[in-house]
C-alpha cells in the first residue's frame, strides 16, 4: 500500500500520472506535472522537497498546486532539489508566459516589486525575463547568501571554554522593534506626537529605501544577513512576501573600505570577497537592478571613517538615481551620519528600539535552541535545557542582569558567558560588566578590523577613564543626561593628563568617538548625552568615586534610592579596607537615623553579595541588623518592606527557608514591588503550597501581565485556586487554572456573571464594588455554589434568584438601604450569614433568616439601624460575632444561645474598670475572639469571661500595646492562646509548649 503522498498530488487533484517530463497539455499543466512526476519517482515527501529546495512552504505548494506560475528562480531551486534540468522547467515557464492574455487559464504577470511608500520614485519596470545563465548562477549565488549568512556570530566574546560562539541564524533570529526615526524625535521633545513602533518585518514593508539606526549591538547586523537569507530561501513572512524573488547584495561597508573605492553593481561581489564574483554572467547585476530584483543591503555606514561615509552617501544617491526600484536598506550607528543624512534620496528612517522583557526571553530560548543544534550529545543538549530555564529565570530576577539585556549582542553576552561559566553566573556583578565593556569597548571593533573610523583609536583603558569622567559628573548632580558642551568640557579636562589620545584629536572629536563607537553612550538630542544603560552610568560612576577616595561622599548619599547601585558597585569596586569603611559608614547610619535606618541596613545586606573580602566583625553587625527585618512576618512587615523598593527582592529568602506566615508576607512585598524580578520570585513557590499561601499569590497581581502571571506563577502550583481579580484581562487569563472561587471588583452584568466559563464548578464567589446587577437571577447558572459574598453592589435592590441556589454563606456588607432581603426566609441551606449594611426598620427580630442558622456575624454598621432584640430566635447558632458595645449593653440575648461556642468580640476595651467587668461569665464559650485598641490590657477579665475556654484569640490593631499573659494561667482548659500584633508580651512562661502562639512570630 502507498501513502497518500506517493499517489495523489499536492492539491488533492487525483491520482498522479507517469509522465515524461514536459509531455503534452498546456505548458502550466505540463510543468506541474513534470514537478509532480519527479517528486514521486524520487519518493520524496513535500517536507523533503521543502528542505531541499530552500524556498518556503508557500512557495512549493503553489508550485505544485498549478493556480499560478512560479517564478524562474522558484523551478531553478525546485530542479537542483528533484534531479531535474533547469533549462527545461524555464522552457516552460516561458511557453507560459508566451499564451495570449486571453487565455482565461494564463497567471497574470506581476512585477517582483511590492507597494512604494515614497511616492517621487518612478514606478518599477516589467520584470524582463532573465536568461537560463542568469537563473542558473542565481541558484547557485541564493545557496552561497544561505551558506555564508546563515548564522550569528557574537563578536568579541573572550570565554575561557571551548563554548560555541556562532549559531544558525535561522533558530536564533529575533525580530525586534523599529521605531520611526521622525516619530522618535518627536517623542523626545522636538514636537508632539506619538512614536510608531513596529516588528521589523513591518516596519520594512514596502519602504522602498530605509536607513536604519542603531546602538553598537542593537541587531542591526544581523537584520541585514537575516533579510539576505530570507529573500535567497523565500521563507519570508506575510508582511515582507514583496520582497520574494528579490536577489540580495550584501555590502558591509567596513570590508568595502578597505578596497578605498566604492563598487560598482558589476563590481559588488568581489568588493565583498565573494567567491562566486568571476562567475557571475556579464551584465547580471546591472539586469537584476534595473528589473527591480535587486535587495542592496549597505551594513554599517558607521564603521568606515568620516571622509568615506560622505563618498558613501555620493554613491548611494548615484546608485538609487540609477536604478530607482532596487530595494535598499542601509545601517548605522545613530550619529555617525546627520539627521535625514539621505532624504534628497528618499530614504526613510528607522530606528532599532531595546529589547523587551519579553524579547529578551524569547533570545534566550532561541540562543539555546541554536546551541543546541550544535550540541555533541543528548546529554549536553539536556544540559542546555536546564541552562536556559535557569538563565530566563536569573535575568528575570536580577535587576542588574534585566538592565543589561537590552540588546542581541548583550543578551547573547550573558547567554554565552552563563554556558560557559555552566550555569554560574558570576555573583559578582563586576565580573559581567567588565566582561560587556572590554567587549563595546575594543574587542569588537578589532575583530571586526574596523579601525580609526573617527580618527581616533583608545585602548579600553583610555576609553573606561573618560567614561568614568561623564558617569561621575551624572552621579555627582543628580542627572541621567548632561548637555554636549558640558561632556566637551569633561573631556578636554581628562585630557590634558592623556597626552596620547590628547594628540589624536581635540575633545569634540574624543567625544564624538565614544558616542559613535563604544555603544555605551547616545545623543537622544543634538545637544545632550546620556548613557544607554543607567548600570553602565552607576558601575562606572562609583568607579571613580572609589578611585578619587570620595568615599565618605557615597556613604552620605547611601539613603538616596538614585545612589542604591552606586554604593553597591563601589563596595564591589573598593579594595578591603575601604569596603570596611564604606559599610562601617553606612551601618552607623542606620542606628544614628530612625527615618533610614531600614533602607540602610537592607542595601548594606545587599551590599554583602559585592563583598568578596570583608571583615568578619562587619558582617556579622551588618547580617544582625538586617535580621530583624527579613523575611517579612506579617502585613505591616511586607508593606513596609515594600516601600524600601526593588532592592528587597534581592534579599528575600527562598520559599523553602520560610514558614507559612512568612511565606504570606513575602509574596505580599514582592507583589507590591511588582516588575519582572517580582515574578521571578513569585514562581519560586511553584509546587504544592497550604491553602493559605496560593490564596497569597491569588490575591494582588493587578500590577503584573495576567497571562504571565498565571502561566508561571499560579499554574505550576497545584490544587484548586480562589483567585482575586479586578479587570476582565485577569478574568480572561484564569481559564487554563482549575478555579473554585473568584473575587471580582468591578462591574459584570448578570449576563455576563452567568457565561462565565467556570459558573458550573464555582463554589465561591465574591463581587465587589458592582454596579451592573440589580438582583441574583444570574446565580442559578452556578449549581455548585456554596459561598456569595455581595460587597458594595450599589444597584442590587433584591437578593430573589438566591432561593433557586444551595448557598450556605452568605456575605451581604454595604449594600443600599432598601436592599430587599425577603429571599433570606427561603434559604434552608444558608447556615452562615454575615451582615454588614443597614437594614433600616429591619432588626434582628424581622430579619427573614432561617431558623437553621449556625453562624451570625454582625458589622458595626448594621447596628446604626438596628439592636440584638430577637437574636435569641436562632436557637441553633454556634458562632456569633458582634462588636463590643451592643454585646456588654444586651448581652442576656447573647446569655440566652444554648449553643452558642464560640464568640467574637470587636474592638473590646480590655483596660482595668471598663463596662466589659460587669458582664457575667459566659461558661459555654469554648473559642473567644478579641481585637482591641487598648495599650496596657487587662486579661483579669477576659478570664472571668470565659472560664471554660479553650481556646483565646487576642488581636491588637494599634502600635506599642503590651500584654501580660499570667491572669489566663488560671484556666484550667485553655490549649491555645493566639496573639497577634502585639510588641511586648509577658507570663509566655505560665504555659506549656505550644500554647502560646505568637504572629508574628518573635525573632532571635
């Protein structure tokens, strides 16, 4: 038996018929079936002949599919790929072209150029139909631009290891964003208007001639191999499909230079080294030019000195007037030319924008995936699979790595030197930076052999001093950006102690140097500079702090959020004995100013990871101080944490090293902070965690991506979920998780609530702040819920609908006055009620309640409009919540529950001689609850209250309150004495292990 693709063509068209290539029928007919009839005799699936070919899976389909006519140079790479003869697939492709227009079966033909945004340029000409020696050294020019661009190199790596320093361009490519350089400027201050940023596929498409602009590393380089490899394989996407049949002409400038002559179309080929250039027929590149067929790729107009890049521009207005429909693109480093350097020649311009977070992790999955397309084995594959999680999740977390990777050539920096270091990025931060800047600095341009573009030719060294001087200047006032005469004038101060690169130029031409080469600095305007990276400017900046012995400078500045990473690289930078200094000076901050104290004893903590050699006396102070703040124990704790700012995260420890109430605060604080390092550390807790804590992690994440979060921070731990939501992006993320309760703040209508994908299996659910329903009929839609809770539903008028539902728990708190509540009668199910909203001429004893209630909770709010009169109705209720003041004024009604257990008392006054004395003891209470305002609290009677309880629960609500626990001794059946919040505690020693519990929890 065969398979379907032995006997049927591509188009499903019916059984395949055994023909001698080129026999009979019309000439499309004859020539897809020649294709046909080749594939099947060699066997060979549409896959293989894909891949063979080179060309796109589009491409072949039509090919074989017969509804139009390919191109000459689609049947020259399908011939190599079947074994067949090219000349006899452009016979018939030129029968094809031959039939007259009327024939309703002959395809149309188009010309090879897409949509012209610049409307001056004359429109392109009829494509002439190239000759079989043109087509046949076409084929083999396409092969060479695969071969020789088909993958990335990162230039300038200096690794210890044997780690791979090049990766096919096919897996690695990252297409980034291109912004309009007019739109760009605009942005920046020189107008108003909205920058336009697009992927550069495009961004490209249909701009007939585009300059494009950006930093050293930004990808400008591998735009261009990329725009060559795709147009040679036809494997373009959608939006660059104009440019399928183009032939592209790759020109760096920087080899082209060396020749001291810019070429000519005949010419192009050997200007840049390629072997084939002897073999191209005469005329041919002038044909594919003037046909509209050519793709000039021009890279790196900034890597030839000044002098040729005017020659350049020459040559390219030459060459555009020439031949008005070639395609060319061009690069640059942003102010190596002037702005609208090419207009006259209607170039538009675009500029390469930083890489996103979420580009940075898609580069780091393709550089692996390209890695591991080298990989010897099965186990170093594996091994880069591990590398890559790890890495996506250290670039996340770390500020300072995030910072950096904002570019193709750095991220494959880290990338590469994290393989080869196997995982173990250096802690030292130094370490990687120092890796980057020798890298910008001189490696790059010297492998490249780019030399003297400027004119001017620094060591590292040289180039590291300068830069020190602007970063320190930046530092020293405050600023990210400093006006151009003001660099100028830093420099010409550096020079007159360098004398050798003094000599070179003056400083206009030392800064300009550094601004166009060393991919550190930018001109964002004509007339400022700043750093392209706030971590190059801080790392260099507290450089030269350290080297000028300003260290009590840094120490007074240790408290300013704009100085963190500057005293953190200068204790990286000092040599031990002023690293001792640095944090000795900062930790006598911390005791000497309340207002300080924690930032500072945090970022001294933080400050340890720099500190290779340091004295143990210091550290052990600086670790002590830092204890009693991290982990964070408790609300107050991870809110104050918080405020301190992204630095915590850095100290926060793993999920594995913290007990469940420190679990809650971390996840607090790192939600607060927010940012990519947040969620990096917020899916450390994946795995199973206590109920307590994934509602943690379900509760506060407005501030971060919905589908992100969910995807690596709920998802990966397991078990149902209650998740709090307050935007419909959030609604519309938790689909993959297994939900049994939502929280929702805003407005959802009853149509909306009842289409809710999860309504079948909910059993909780919370709205908050809904000003969309009227009334409940929505809630038959949610068979399985147990649990409503119904906050602030300013329009809700009458809870009818409830009764068509099993719910147990009802929640009703500030609802309108006139909220009709008659459902609540028609409710056997509804055990716990709580009620948090007038209820005007409705107290108690009119409450429609069922008689089945086990659970009342009673806000203060309802007790505006109402008393506990009637509360004794509810022979069956177990737990009863109420605030202080109702309680000690009516408690017989409380007296009169004879199964009342346990009791929650609000905002009690526990000091000596309050009305709370008067009340008599309650012996059935088992479980107390109180939460108190007093200070000095009186426990005597709390005692009397409740003698027969076992288990107490005392929460303080205000700063400073001590309790002394000695009077609860005396109860012969307490187990459990919870206490929360309070700072200082005494008689803890009157009871036996575990009875005392403590939040949070004290620390030693």
């Amino acid at each position: 038996m065969t398979t379907d693709n032995e006997t049927t063509d591509a188009a499903g068209a019916g059984p395949a018929r055994e023909m001698t290539p080129g026999a009979g029928g019309a000439p499309l007919e004859r020539l897809v079936d020649t294709l046909r009839t080749a594939r099947l005799r060699r066997r060979m699936t549409m896959a293989a002949v894909t891949t063979r070919s080179g060309l796109g899976r589009t491409t072949v389909s039509q090919a074989f599919n017969g509804r139009s006519l390919p191109s000459a140079e689609t049947l020259v790479a399908l011939a190599g790929a079947l074994g067949l003869a090219a000349d006899g697939l452009l016979d018939l492709r030129s029968a094809c072209l031959r039939r007259p227009a009327a024939d309703p079966h002959a395809p149309p033909h188009l010309p090879a150029t897409g949509r012209v945004r610049n409307a001056e340029l004359r429109p392109p000409e009829p494509e002439p139909e190239a000759g079989s020696a043109d087509l046949t050294f076409e084929s083999r020019y396409r092969s060479y631009l695969r071969e020789r661009h088909g993958h990335l190199t990162v230039v300038g790596l200096d690794l210890r290891g044997a780690a791979q320093a090049w990766w096919p361009l096919d897996a690695a490519y990252l297409s980034l964003e291109l912004a309009d350089r007019r739109a760009v400027r605009v942005s920046e201050g020189l107008g108003s208007g909205q920058q336009r940023t697009e992927r550069a596929e495009v961004a490209l498409a249909g701009r007939q001639r585009v300059l494009v602009r950006g930093l050293a590393g930004s990808g400008k380089t591998t735009l261009v191999q990329w725009l060559a490899c795709a147009s040679a394989s036809g494997d373009l996407p959608e939006p660059l499909r104009e440019l399928h049949g183009k032939v592209a002409f790759v020109l760096p400038m920087r080899t082209i230079s060396r020749r001291g002559e810019l070429p000519r179309p005949a010419d192009f080929l050997a200007a840049v080294g390629c072997p084939l250039a002897e073999a191209q027929p005469d005329g041919w590149a002038d044909r594919v030019l003037s046909s509209g067929r050519g793709l000039v790729l021009v890279d790196g107009l900034d890597e030839v000195p000044r002098a040729f890049r005017d020659r350049a521009g020459d040559w390219l207005r030459e060459l555009t007037a020439a031949y008005g429909t070639a395609r060319v693109v061009a690069t640059t480093r942003p102010t190596a030319v002037p702005e609208r350097w090419l207009q006259e020649a209607s170039f538009s311009e675009l500029a390469v924008r930083p890489m996103t977070g979420a580009d940075v992790s898609v580069f780091i999955s393709r550089w692996h995936t390209a890695a591991r397309e080298g990989a010897p084995s099965a186990e170093a594959r594996a091994r880069l699979d591990v590398l890559e999680r790890e890495l996506r999740e250290k670039v996340r977390a770390k500020r300072d790595l995030a910072l950096l990777t904002t570019t193709p050539l750095l991220c494959a920096l880290v990338c590469a030197l994290h393989r080869d270091r196997r995982g173990q990025l250096p802690h030292d931060r130094v370490e990687i930076y120092e890796a980057a800047l020798s890298m910008l600095l001189y490696r790059r341009d010297q492998e490249r052999e780019v030399h003297r573009p400027e004119g001017i030719a620094l060591s590292e060294k040289e180039s590291i001093q300068l830069l020190q001087k602007l970063a320190y200047w930046l530092t020293l006032n405050g600023q990210t950006e400093l006006v151009a005469t003001t660099a100028t004038w830093l420099i010409d101060d550096a020079l007159s102690s360098m004398v050798p690169v003094a000599e070179q130029g003056d400083a206009a031409a030392v800064l300009n140097h550094l601004v166009g080469r060393t991919g550190l600095l930018r001109a964002p305007t004509t007339d400022t500079i700043d750093f392209v990276h706030r971590t190059f400017q801080d790392f260099l900046g507290a450089k030269a702090a350290v080297e000028g012995y300003h260290l009590p400078l840094i120490v007074k500045n240790a408290h300013d959020e704009q100085w963190e990473d500057v005293v953190r690289m200068a204790v990286a930078h000092a040599r031990p004995d002023e690293r001792a200094t640095l944090l000795r000076g900062i930790v006598e901050r911390a005791d000497r100013e309340q207002q300080h104290r924690t930032r500072l004893r945090l970022l001294a903590l933080a400050c340890l990871q720099h500190a290779t050699e340091l004295d143990a006396t210091i550290r052990s102070e600086i670790e002590a101080g830092a204890a009693a703040l991290i982990p964070p124990r408790s609300v107050h704790e991870a809110d104050a944490l918080a405020q301190v700012g992204p630095v915590v995260l850095d100290l926060l420890p793993h999920p594995s090293e913290l007990a469940e109430d420190e679990k809650v605060a971390a996840i607090r604080t790192a939600q607060m902070i927010a940012g990519d390092a947040a969620l990096a550390y917020l899916a450390s807790f994946a795995g199973p965690q206590s109920e307590i804590v994934y509602e943690a992690l379900a509760d506060n994440w407005r501030s971060f991506d919905a589908e992100q979060y969910v995807t690596e921070v709920l998802a990966p731990v397991p078990g149902q979920v209650y998740v709090t939501l307050v935007d419909a992006r959030q609604l519309a993320a938790i689909s993959s998780l297994d939900v049994n309760g939502i929280s929702y703040l805003g407005d959802l209508t009853g149509t909306q609530l009842a289409r809710l994908p999860q309504a079948p299996d909910l059993r909780e659910m919370s709205l908050i702040g809904n000003a969309a329903i009227t009334d409940l009929g929505w809630a038959t839609a949610f068979p399985a819920l147990k649990s409503l809770s119904l906050i602030d539903c300013t329009r809700l008028r009458s809870l009818d609908g409830l009764q068509r539902t099993e719910v147990s728990h009802l929640i009703l708190e500030i609802l309108d006055d006139n909220l009709d509540v008659g459902a609540l009668e028609h409710l056997p199910t509804l055990h716990h009620l709580e009620l948090a909203t007038e209820l005007p001429d409705r107290g108690l004893i009119e409450l429609p309640a069922c008689d089945e209630l086990a659970n009342l909770w009673l806000d203060p709010i309802f007790f505006e409009s109402a008393d506990l009169n009637g509360l004794a109705r509810w022979r069956k209720l177990t737990t009863l919540a109420l605030p202080s003041q109702p309680f000690v004024e009516e408690f017989v009604e409380v007296w009169d529950l004879p199964r009342l257990t346990t009791l929650c008392i609000w905002d009690v006054n526990l000091t000596p001689g309050t009305p709370l004395a008067e009340v008599p003891p309650l012996p059935g209470i088992t479980a107390a609850r109180l939460t108190t305002a007093s200070r000095n609290c009186d426990l005597a009677q709390v005692a009397r209250l409740f003698p027969g309880a076992r288990t107490i629960s005392l929460t303080s609500f205000t700063s400073g309150a001590s309790i002394d626990l000695t009077p609860l001794s005396t109860l012969p059946h307490l187990q459990r004495l919870a206490l929360t919040d309070f700072t200082t505690i005494t008689g803890a020693e009157h009871f036996g292990p575990d009875v005392v519990q403590i939040s949070p929890r004290p620390r030693h």
